[in-house]
C-alpha cells in the first residue's frame, strides 16, 4: 500500500471511528458487537477503497457499516430458525444452570425500567413503595421507618401506586410488562 494512501486511511479511521462506533452501538445495543462492526466497516472500506467513486466519505462509511450491521443481523437471524435450536429450548436436559438468557434479559430491561419510573417519583413516594414492594415491609414496619401513621401510610402508598401507574401509562409501559 502506497504511503499517502496509508495515511488518507489513517485519518479517516481517526476521524470516524469514534461516531462509527456510537453508531453502531446504537443500532446493536452491545459495545463488543459495535467495536467488531467497526472493524469489519473499516475491513471492507479498505477492500473497496478502489471502487469508491469519490464525495463523502463520511456516509459512505456509513453506508459500508449499515450493510455490515445488517450482515451481521441476518446471520445471527438465520441461528434462530435452526430446527436444533427450538429442542434445545424444549427439553429440560439442556437447560443451564444459570437460568435462560431471554428471561434473564426481560427480567434486566423489567428492572431497569421499574427503576427509571421509581426515579421519575418523588422521594416520598419512591420511598414507601420500595420499602413495601422490594423490601415487603408491613404497614407498621414502614411507619415506623418514615415516621407515619398507619393511615398515612396506606393513603402515600396508594397515592404512590397510583402516580407510579400513570407514569408508566404515559411512557407506554403496560403494568403487565412491569
């Protein structure tokens, strides 16, 4: 490779590998993915460097690193419709002991959605509806650690309840998936 042309690559890597990056990230919603998509674009932007025919480079890798995200899915897509893979899922002989990977997931994005609604609650409300329904706390018990009576407990607890089913009906979030 001629020395200009090496370091015309050079600094088109140094420019655009980092929005590349952000890019893909965004698209996968995995960093090891994205960084090896970044690769791969840079890959075959080197291979078809020849066969560029000039203007912006800036979407034309873009472009490269869209079709390669979309390789990429396909390929993963296609391991899902392999006859295997549903027996696999099937039979308790297989089953790991550290649980199945999609309901490990849901149950990720479930509290992380659970937590980003409790955020968006003020601190009173936020308080006794997690001392109540992570920590189980009684009525009595959460009195006495928010310094309440036990009719203003149920009245904040209802009232935060009822302020935590809005937000999430305003953010589209169905109870059922919460």
């Amino acid at each position: 490779m001629k020395k200009k042309r090496r370091d015309d690559l050079e600094l088109v890597y140094v420019n655009f590998a980092k929005p590349l990056y952000f890019y893909l990230l965004k698209l996968t919603g995995s960093a090891h993915t994205a960084e090896e998509l970044v690769q791969e674009t840079f890959y075959r932007a080197t291979l078809s460097l020849d066969l560029y025919a000039g203007g912006e480079v800036k979407s034309w890798l873009f472009k490269v690193a869209r079709n390669a995200y979309l390789d990429e899915w396909r390929k993963r897509k296609r391991w899902n419709w392999l006859p295997f893979y549903d027996t696999l899922t099937n039979s308790s002989e297989f089953i790991s002991p550290y649980g199945v990977p999609d309901e490990a997931l849901q149950t990720k994005i479930t509290r992380e959605t659970v937590e980003d609604l409790l955020a968006l609650l003020p601190e009173n409300y936020r308080s006794i509806l997690y001392l109540r329904e992570f920590e189980e706390f009684t009525y009595e018990e959460i009195a006495l650690a928010l310094d309440l009576s036990s009719s203003q407990v149920k009245v904040n607890l209802y009232r935060a309840r009822k302020r935590f089913k809005q937000l999430a009906e305003k953010l589209g979030v169905t109870l059922e998936e919460v």
